[in-house]
C-alpha cells in the first residue's frame, strides 16, 4: 500500500516537472504561458501578418487578446510593452493575412461588454472595400498595409471606460451636484407660483434652443476646433507672447505716469471738436462751394495720367532732364548747346512769345516779314546793343559836310585842310563831346559852336 502510494507520488512530481519544462523551454514557449494559444481564439491562417499599433493608454490590454474587424476576431496581441519615447504603449499584433487592412486603417482599443475583456478594434477607412488581403501590398503601397506596418498613435484612441463614467458621476454626486437639484427644483416653483404653464413653456423654450444648438453641431464643432488649432499656435508662441508682455508693463507705468496729460490732451480734444463743428456748420456753404471748384481742376489732374509724373521727374534738375545727372563729374558738366539767336519757334505769333530785346519793330535781315521778334536789331556797331560811333567832320567855314547817301563798312570824313590858329600855326582838330559841344584834344569845351555831326547809315549785320 505504501510503496504505490510512493510510486504515484514521483510519477506526480515527474510529469509536473516534464509540463513545467514544457512551457518554459527555449524553443518551445518563449514566453511562457503566454505563447500557449487559448482555445476558441482567431484563426490567423497560413501567412498572418504583423502590425505595430501606437497607444497612448492601453489601460489592462494583455497579450493574447482578441484583434477585431467588424466585431470579427481576426487575430491577436502577440505584445504589449512600452514606447521609446517613454509617452505611450506600442502593442504587436498578429492578423491573418487574408483579411483586407487599407492604409488609414485605425485602431480602438474597446471592451466586449460592461465588464468585459480588452480588445483591439481595427477600423477600415469609410468607403474601401474588402479588396485582396493585407500582405498583398509592399510596404504601404497597393493601397493595403503589408506586415511590419505601423498605426501611428494619431490614428488610434480608446474608448471611454466605466471607470471613466463611474468616476465623472461620482464627481458630480459628491461635488455637491445632486444637492444642487433641490435648489433647482424649489427656485423653479417659487418662478411659476401657482402657474404651471410658464415652467412648461420655459421648457418648450429650453427645448428650441438645444435643437437649435445640435442643428449648429458642426459649426460649433469647427468654432471648438480653430480654438485648439489658435491654442496651439499661441502655445507654440509662448515665448515670444511672454516677452511681450514683459515689454507692456513699462509702457503701462508710462502711461500711468502720463494719466494727468492725457486726461488734459483728452479734454482738449473735447474742446477742439465743439469749435470744429461750428466751424463747420458756419462754414458748410463755402466748403461745398470750394469742393465743387476744386472738381475741374481734379478731373485735369486725373486727365494728365502719366504725364503728371512725368513733369515732376523733370522738377528737381529743371531745365535739364533728369539725364544731366550722368553728365556731372565732380564740380564740372558738359554741355552742348545749339541755338539760333535770329529765328523764332513754329507758330510763334500763336503761342505769344514775347523775347526781350530793344525793338519788336525790326526789319528782318533777309527780307523777311517786319515785326517779328529777334533777339538784336540790325547795327553796325562794333558792340551790339551801342549806337552806331559819329565823326565831326571840320570844314574852315565851320560847317559840317552833307552826309554821304551810301553806306560804308567804317566812318569817313571828308579830307580838309588843318585849321590854324591866330599865330598860324596847325592845331588840332575840334572834336565833340557826348552832347555835342566842341571839345579840346584834351577834353575841355572849346566855348564855339556846336558842329552838325554826319552819321554813317549803319549796315546791317545778319
């Protein structure tokens, strides 16, 4: 009796020792109990494939649990372990290789019921369809995620957990929520009195503006979303947004400093505008009146176009174009001039011109029709602009030769004997003045008569 207990007792430790190896020998079980496969689990068939799904929770996900398409178990977690960056969960997946994952498949970790096991949800893109299996695809390329693929964590997320419910309305209960509601509910009556109608009404009311809410869904949704987007970008600024609000402070305490003169500034502007508008309304007629004389000369500046600022490139180097500039060299600029002193423009009796010079009335050199304005008129002086140089010409009966009819290139006088004087001697000829009076060589009036001068008739000079 005893020596079969014994026999069955090692044969015991024997086969647990021989189970115990089993599972966690090298090559057979690697990781133990966990590589054993549960009965009833997904078929990952001949050729499965391996995905990385990125969690930032995985909250009580195990390996060996369920992967599901459609609520179809489609294979299993083979590992659950921690990110590299230390924010998230990276979760291996083994799926059968028949079952059609497009790219931008999603995962969601979810639970099989209320207090259920954990699974990983896959979630095809809406509108693609079964197609061909998951490791057709190289890569992510055929429009199918090949094996090796990874789920970045922005394609993934877990749904709300009833610990997560459990805990929100535990905060309402004991936050002094529930206490609230009798509040409510006696404020409400005290509204209506004896009138029941007004709280149905106000109900009714209640009712259109959340309808009227949930209509706008989308667009409060899209108001909610610009406001995480500007959240972003002013966390993205937080720096710069700092900075700046460290520089406001000293213009504050300057502002404040200044409160008294700006109050003043203020109170004069308040002055200032009472007197503008009985300016204005004492002025309002002549304003209209000078707005309305100003229009023409509006319109000609608006029908210049281009010449206007054409003009006003030529201002500041007039009467040189703005080309002069690339003439000057230092203190000195080249120039070359044509002019014609004894012509006058096209047209000029119709433009007006009006030329300084002594006479308007000038006959022209060439023949040409009088009256038309040159610079000179005709001399035969040496120095244009002088009248012409006369010459006494003495006779011995102290009158003056007729003048020649034709005209000469020089004065010339008549030739005559030298006067003498009373001793007999020559003396020099009498010469006269600016008035006319006879002179002494030396200048000094002779006290005789005037002379008749003999101008020469001036030639005339192109």
């Amino acid at each position: 009796m005893r020596r079969g207990l014994a026999a069955r007792a090692v044969g015991a430790a024997l086969g647990a020792a021989l189970a115990a190896g089993a599972l966690t020998g090298c090559g057979i079980l690697d990781d133990g109990i966990y590589d054993a496969p549960l009965p009833g689990g997904a078929d990952v068939g001949d050729h499965p494939v391996t995905l990385t799904v990125e969690f930032t929770d995985v909250l009580d996900l195990v390996p060996q649990s369920a992967v599901k398409v459609d609520e179809v178990a489609v294979g299993r977690v083979t590992a659950v372990r921690l990110a590299d960056d230390g924010l998230g969960a990276e979760v291996d997946l083994l799926v059968n290789g028949d079952v059609a994952l497009p790219v931008g498949t999603t995962a969601r970790l979810q639970q099989t019921s209320l207090l259920g096991e954990k699974y990983v949800a896959l979630v095809r893109p809406a509108g693609s369809g079964a197609g061909s299996g998951a490791g057709s695809g190289a890569g992510s390329g055929g429009g199918q995620l090949a094996s090796g693929a990874t789920i970045e964590r922005a394609d993934t997320d877990e749904a709300a957990q009833v610990e997560q419910v459990l805990g929100a309305l535990s905060m309402v209960l004991n936050g002094g929520g529930i206490a609230q509601f009798q509040e409510i509910s006696t404020e409400l009556q005290a509204i209506s009195g004896d009138d029941p109608e007004r709280v149905r009404t106000f109900i009714q009311q209640l009712g259109g503006f959340v309808s009227q809410l949930d209509a706008r869904k989308e667009s409060i949704t899209a108001a909610i979303d610009s406001l995480a987007d500007l959240s972003t970008t002013l966390e993205a600024d937080e720096d710069r947004i700092t900075t700046a609000l460290d520089g406001l402070h000293p213009g504050l305490a300057a502002l404040e400093e200044q409160r008294p003169q700006l109050v003043a500034m203020l109170e004069a502007l308040d002055s200032l505008s009472d007197v503008a508008v009985d300016t204005l309304d004492a002025a309002q007629e002549d304003i209209v009146a000078d707005l309305q004389t100003l229009a023409p000369v509006l319109e000609q500046l608006a029908a210049a176009g281009q010449d206007l600022p054409d003009a006003l490139g030529l201002l500041l180097t007039y009467p040189f174009p703005d080309a002069v500039t690339g003439a000057i060299r230092g203190d000195y600029l080249n120039v070359f001039v044509t002019t014609a002193f004894t012509s006058v423009p096209e047209d000029c009796d119709a433009m007006g011109c009006a030329w300084l010079q002594p006479s308007l009335e000038a006959p022209a050199p060439d023949g040409g029709a009088a009256g038309r304005p040159y610079l000179l008129p005709p001399t035969s002086s040496a120095t244009p602009g002088l009248p012409s140089p006369t010459v006494t010409v003495p006779t011995s009966d102290a009158t003056t030769s007729p003048p020649s009819g034709s005209p000469s290139a020089s004065p010339t006088a008549s030739p005559s004997a030298p006067a003498t004087g009373p001793t007999g001697s020559p003396t020099a000829p009498a010469t006269t003045g600016p008035t006319g009076v006879p002179t002494s060589p030396d200048g000094e009036p002779t006290g005789g008569p005037a002379p008749t001068t003999a101008p020469t008739t001036p030639r005339s000079e192109p």
